[in-house]
C-alpha cells in the first residue's frame, strides 16, 4: 500500500513540474512579444528590464526544480542580441552571440544548434562581415544534408531556397544561391574526373589488346622459321609450305600495318590523357567565372567533346571490324547528301554534284557521314565560289569520291597532323579536332583511304578512295 501510495504522489510531482515548465515557456513567449512592442515604441529601458525579469523567473524556477532550462535562457538572450543589433552596439551584439552559443550547445538539439547558426549569420551580415555570414550559411547546409546523396542534397538546397523565398529573406536567399552554384559546379567537375577515368581504363584495355597483338606476332613469326626449316628439309613439300608461308607473311603484314596505327593512336591517345587537364581547364574556369549563357555553351562543347572521343574510341576499338556493305545507286545517295548539306552553304556558295548513276559496294550510312562532314566542313571555310562533290570509277574494284572547295585551304603547318587525334589543346567551343581523325577511321572501316590531295591549290580537296 505504500509503495502504491510513493508512485502516486511521485506521478503528481512530475505533472505539476511539466504544467509549470509549461507555463514557464508561454511566460518567456509572452515576455518577448511584450519586448518587441516596447522596442517598436522606443522604450528600450523597458524592454531591457522585462528581459531582466524574464531571467529571473527563469533562475527561480531552476533553484527551485534544480533542472537547467538552457532553451528558455536562450530565447531572452537571443531577445537581447536582437536589439543591440538594432542599436548597431557590436560589442554588445558578440557578448550575447557568445552566451547564446553556450545556451545552445547546453541544450543539445539540433533546432536550437541551426537558429544560433542563422543568428551568427545575421550578426555578420549586420556588420559587413559577408565571407563569415556565408561560412555560417554554409554550415547550416552542411548540417541539413549530412547522411544524403546527390538527389537529397540538391532536394535539401532547393526546400531551403523556398523557405528563405516565403519568409522573404534576401540575404539568405542569395547566399543559398551562391552555395548552390558551388555545389553545382562541383558537382560537374566530379563527373568531369569521372569520364577521365573512363578514358584512362579505355586506355589501359587499348594496352592489353595491342600486347595480345604482339605476342600473335611473334607466334607468327615462330612459325614461318619453322615451315622455312621444314621446306628445306622435305623437297617434296617445298610448294605446300611455300604458300603457307606466303599466307602467314601476309597476316603478319596486315598485323603489323594495324599494329603501326594502333602504336600512333595509342600514342596520341597517352599524349591526349596526359593533357586532358589542359584541354577541359579552359572550359571549367569559364564555367566558374562567367554569365549563365557562357557556362552553358561550354557545358554543351564539354559534353560534344567527351561523346565524341567516345565515338573515335569504339571506332579505333572496332578497327579490322569491317562494316557490312551491299550494293546501292551512288547517284541518289549523294544528292541526298548533297541536299543536307546545302542547309549550311553561305548563299554566295553554290553547289556542284558530278556523279554518274552507278552501283558500288558499301555501307551507305558509314559513307554518309564521311561525305556529310566533309560538305559541312567546306561550308564553314568557303564564303564564296562552289563546293563540288565528284565519283570517278578508277577500274572495276576501286572508285574515289573527290570533294572539293574553293574557299581558304589548310595551312602547310596543320596538313602532316590532320588525321590525327589529340595532337593540340583547342578551345572547346570552336571545335575538337577530332572530326577528319573520326572521318579517317571511318574510311579505313570501309576498306578504303582518305587523304588530303596536296597538289590543289586553289582551296582544298579530299579524295576517299574505297575499294571493293
């Protein structure tokens, strides 16, 4: 019976200490109200003294429940900073800053930790200090995203933004922007390394496969000295292993013609991964420094760029892969072409096709975009004059397709690197050289050449030799 008797009064001890630390929470609330109407009438000694008795209702109700109330000192402390803030009394504004930061690590919790975090910033932006009012905005980003991903942080950004819009706070509003940008902006240069890393272990596997190719080699080699052996012991078989012979020089032949290119790609591809800093630096420090226009049109030739190396990636990768020709009218095809292309002709520019109704062999889609691009490149360096597109049958397994311009021509110094990739760092947004090297792995894919005809000299003119 006693012991029943012990908990019950305990239980009343404990509801009448919540209904008067409930009762104290709406006082202080109350006290405050009455402190910001006395400041709006200019009665700052009055409101000062009300915060005084707000204090010591505060430390009575402590001495008497022995319990620390740290989150109701802190809102009469965060009163008080309010209006030395409108008093423009700095020295008085960081004593009661510093006391709330004691209040609020004393209370432990995470809504009192990000109100003294908006309060630290309204203290600095009041007194011209905008690097720490953002560090303090920042932080409170920090302390919202922390345990998120992309998406959470980017939501965790934008709940803020509508928050800081509703309540109406510029200040805050224009800081978040700024962090949001930043963020951004990081963001894509995380991608950025991203894709470099991709390059780099295209590169790594391009390493694996060219070593495969030299042992093939030297597996081939091994076995012509020993069918040379063979043949001149056994007379008699002189003429079998006189052809075999013949057909492992030529394999080895074809293995070292595509060995010799995939040394010079992975080459220029090493060079190239060397120096991809340099090469997206330029569009980056644009992005971080310029308007919002500029950014996205070096986003846009980032991303042109970084899909075309993927394109001249898988076709390198695909070399002796030959495409799937079959027989098709060249005449109909190149006035499509033609007609395309014309969309990008200056109006000073006329066009000329010069191609007989006949049949070849090939990939009509791979040899569009050869010829495509070769119009639209001429377009680009002829303002006056004619752009003329001819096929000659040179014998019955060999025709060339001649493209040729009267505009400014190829510089001496550019001709010897003009089919080869990542040779030079380019501004991004004029253009990523890659186009002819793309063009040129094309070409080879179709069992055929293309080439610079250096002898013109009146503009410029390519030859894509195909043979059937």
């Amino acid at each position: 019976m006693k012991k029943i008797l012990f908990i019950l009064s305990f239980a009343c001890l404990t509801i009448a200490g919540q209904a008067q630390s409930s009762n104290l929470q709406k006082t202080v609330e109350e006290g405050i109200k009455t402190s910001i109407q006395q400041t709006e009438n200019r009665e700052w000694k009055e409101a000062f003294a009300t915060c005084r008795q707000m204090d010591a209702l505060i430390y009575a109700d402590e001495q008497k429940s022995k319990q620390a109330a740290p989150h109701l000192h802190y809102l009469v402390t965060k009163e008080r900073l309010r209006m030395y803030l409108r008093l423009n009394n700095k020295e008085q504004c960081q004593k009661q800053l510093n006391q709330l930061k004691l209040y609020a690590d004393q209370a432990k919790t995470d809504a009192l930790q990000e109100d003294y975090l908006m309060s630290e910033a309204g203290y600095y932006q009041k007194f011209g200090m905008t690097e720490k009012s953002l560090e303090c905005y920042k932080q409170l980003v920090q302390k919202r995203s922390t345990g998120k991903d992309e998406k959470g942080i980017d939501q965790c950004y934008q709940d803020m933004l509508k928050q800081a819009k509703q309540s109406n706070n510029a200040v805050l509003t224009n800081a978040l922007n700024k962090l949001y940008t930043h963020w951004q902006d990081s963001i894509k240069a995380v991608k950025a390394a991203q894709e470099l890393q991709a390059l780099q272990d295209d590169y790594a596997a391009s390493q694996k496969i060219l070593r495969q190719k030299e042992s093939k080699i030297s597996t081939q080699q091994y076995v012509i000295i020993v069918l040379c052996i063979l043949a001149a012991a056994l007379a008699c078989g002189l003429l079998f292993f006189f052809g075999v012979m013949v057909k492992h020089i030529r394999q080895i032949k074809k293995l070292k013609n595509s060995l010799s290119i995939a040394n010079s790609n992975n080459e220029l591809k090493s060079k190239f991964i060397n120096s991809i800093g340099e090469q997206i630096s330029p569009s980056l420090e644009a992005i971080e420094q310029s308007n919002s226009s500029v950014q996205k049109k070096h986003i846009e030739a980032l991303k042109e760029f970084l899909q075309h190396i993927q394109q001249y990636m898988e076709l390198e990768t695909s070399r002796e892969e030959r495409y799937e020709v079959k027989d098709l009218n060249i005449n109909t095809l190149c006035e499509n072409i033609m007609n395309k292309a014309k969309e990008s002709f200056r109006p000073e520019v006329n066009a000329t096709l010069n191609v007989p109704r006949v049949n070849i062999r090939t990939n009509a889609e791979a040899l569009e975009k050869v010829l495509l691009y070769l119009l639209e490149n001429a377009a680009l360096h002829t303002e006056s004059g004619k752009i003329t597109l001819e096929f000659k049958k040179r014998s019955a397994h060999t025709g060339q397709f001649i493209l040729t311009d009267t505009g400014t021509g190829i510089p001496e110094e550019k001709r010897a690197n003009l089919f080869k990739p990542f040779t030079e760092v380019l501004d991004l947004t004029e253009g990523d050289g890659l186009g002819l090297p793309t063009c040129n792995l094309i070409a080879y894919k179709l069992n055929g050449v293309l080439r610079l005809d250096e002898e013109y000299k009146k503009g410029t003119r390519f030859i894509l030799e195909l043979h059937s």
